[in-house]
C-alpha cells in the first residue's frame, strides 16, 4: 500500500537550510522498500530498475510492484562492495543494453570493481534476464580491502561512457598512471578506448583516464551545457563537488579540505595551485552519494539546479550554480542516509534510501504539493 507522507518543518531536527518554518515544497509518496539498495534508473516507459548491492537488480513500477531480473553477475559483496549503479545505453529503446557496475573477486583477497554491459529481456511475469554479459572494464589493480570502489556511470549527450573510479583506501594510486584507481573514465560505450583521451598517446592504463587525483567519487552527471561534475567523499571532512576538465588532477591525496582519520593533517587544496580545486566543498562532511541535475517541470524554480544525497549528512542537499561555481542553498534533513537520487519522466524527484536503522531503504517519490 503506497503512503503519502506530509513533511512539516516544525523540528529544529528536520528543519530545512533557508526554508525558516515554510512546509516543504513537495509531498512524499513511498513506492517501495528494498534491502540494501544502491541505485535506479528509468526505463522508457517509466518503470525502474533498482539494484541491491547484495546482487540483486529488480524491474519496478511506480505503483512499486517488484519482479526479479535474473542472469545477474557474481559480486564481491562486503563493506561498500556488491552491486553498484546501473544505466541504460542511450539507445536503449533499441538495442536494450544496460551498463551494471559491481565489486568483483580476484587472485587471493583481493577485489576491484568492474562495468559489464548487457541485454535486457524482459518477461511475462514484469521482470526479466540479462543475456550477452561482457565486462568491458575492470579497476586496475585489484587490491585487498571493501572500501572505495566509486563505480558510478555516466552517458555524454553525444554518447560517451564515464565510470568513476575510487581509490579503493590506497591513497597513492589516485596519482599512479599506470593504475586507473581514484580516476575519471572515458570509453566508447564497447569500452574500447577515444583516441582523443588526453593521455592516450601514453598508452596502456593511461590511455583510459579522463582526470585523475580522486578519492572515492559516488556522484557523476552532466549538466545543461555537457558540462561533466563528480562529488567525491573526502577523507575525514572535505567533502568535494569537482567540476571535471579533461586531463586534469584534482589533487587526492596531496592535497584535501579535509584531514586523514588518522588525524594527520593534509595540504589544503590553496597550497596547491597547480592542482584543480572543487567549486563547492563540505566540513564537516555530508558524504554525498547519488546526483542529479534538474531539467522538469513539476519544479521550474529548480531547473539547472542539483541534487545531492547525504549519508551522514542523513539529508538532501540542493545546490545553486553560478556559471562554474557551486553552493549549497537548502539541506532537507531527512532523517535517513540516501543513498541515490534521480530525475523521474514527469519531473518528480526520486529519492533511494539507505538501510533504515530498524527498516529496509525506502524508494520516494517526491511531487509538488
């Protein structure tokens, strides 16, 4: 049974950034609850899909009927790891390919993430099966650990693939060029790699990288002009909202606004001017995950706007652009870790929760009131 939920700021607790006592602007309709759920994506015609990082990945209508898609791959599942995000090929409507990135086991205890495309049949019974798997790209190299896999993916307008890739807890490999962990990712959508790669003269490894100097980035998207932006957690603090130019290092971890958990301290990004500095930073952190820009019109006052899920920040963090620079100008605090956020077919904003404490992640659907 769906429920409709009217959120009222009369809590300091949930009060939202700028909004004084004013209601919120949208009500919210839960869909769905799902274990552990990481991302979502649109079909055409406006069901999703949702994956659960234990390795399960679902076919769900807005009326939040859930049916199974089977033929999955076998996923490192622990820590941050399992499956991750899942993206349609910009010609899905034909050719039926999707994109599914998840954490995948290697040599010993070792892990990486990897990018697998595949078909996508669909069934009578609503869900369907993926056939044609092939993994098109792989971090490199695995390494021990269940943290930081990033592998979040993204389509350019004119039909390039971009995959995020963390630095998986290693720090020094964001700066390796002959590994491609704590980078940007630029392929052709068979994962073969553009001439036009700013290092792909190097060859090998490099040849893929679009930036490098990232930590563990969980957000990717375009935003009206092309224009490619990546959020990042930083290491204690120092969360980061990149605007991301081709060839660029964005500086981890020579240089943070935020420190090592360890309590040592990092160069902060204004001692190093060489380096590419984020156009909006957080401290403390809202360990952001899941990123949108709005294009609808259910909310015409926040078109060109973004959308950020916080984990610890337990909040949705929208921010206002100014050309290149970036700030936050509302926080609805949520009360739950989220985890993905997404633009729906009518314009409604769709949000994914993490695991509640005492409940699976719920999906929202957030409308005008």
């Amino acid at each position: 049974m769906q429920r409709l939920v009217f959120l009222m700021l009369f809590l300091a607790a949930s009060a939202c950034t700028g909004d004084g006592d004013r209601a919120w602007p949208f009500v919210i309709q839960e869909v769905a609850t799902f274990d552990e759920p990481w991302a979502m994506t649109f079909l055409p015609d406006g069901r999703l899909l949702v994956t659960e990082k234990p390795g399960r990945l679902y076919v769900v209508t807005q009326d939040g009927e859930k049916s199974p898609v089977t033929g999955l791959p076998r996923v490192a599942y622990g820590g941050q790891g399992g499956l991750g995000d899942v993206v349609l090929h910009p010609d899905f409507a034909r050719n039926k390919i999707v994109y599914l990135s998840y954490a995948e086991a290697g040599d010993g205890d070792t892990r990486g993430a990897a990018v697998l495309r595949a078909t996508l049949t669909f069934d009578d019974a609503g869900g369907g099966k993926l056939d044609n798997r092939l993994v098109i790209w792989r971090q490199i190299p695995k390494v021990t650990g269940q943290g930081h896999y990033g592998h979040r993916i993204a389509f350019s307008g004119d039909g390039y693939l971009y995959i995020t890739s963390g630095e998986r807890q290693k720090f020094d490999p964001a700066q390796d060029m002959k590994s491609n962990l704590g980078k940007v990712i630029r392929l052709y959508p068979d994962g073969t790699i553009p001439k036009d790669n700013p290092f792909y003269s190097d060859g090998g490894i490099a040849a893929q990288i679009w930036t490098l100097g990232h930590r563990n980035p969980l957000g990717i998207a375009f935003d009206d002009d092309e224009r490619l932006w990546v959020h990042e957690m930083g290491p204690k603090h120092g969360d980061e909202l990149n605007l991301i130019i081709a060839g660029r290092n964005y500086g981890y971890p020579l240089v943070s606004n935020g420190d090592h958990y360890n309590g040592d301290p990092i160069p902060d990004h204004d001692t190093r001017p060489d380096l590419e500095a984020p156009k909006a930073y957080w401290v403390p952190a809202i360990s952001p995950a899941g990123f949108i820009f709005y294009s609808g019109d259910l909310f015409p006052e926040w078109r060109g706007d973004a959308f950020i899920g916080g984990l610890s920040a337990k909040a949705l963090i929208h921010v206002e652009f100014d050309g290149a620079e970036a700030t936050e100008v509302q926080r609805f605090r949520w009360g739950a870790r989220i985890r993905e956020v997404e633009q729906g077919p009518d314009g409604a904003i769709w949000v994914l929760e993490d695991d509640r404490d005492d409940s699976e992640g719920r999906l929202l659907k957030l409308a005008p009131r």
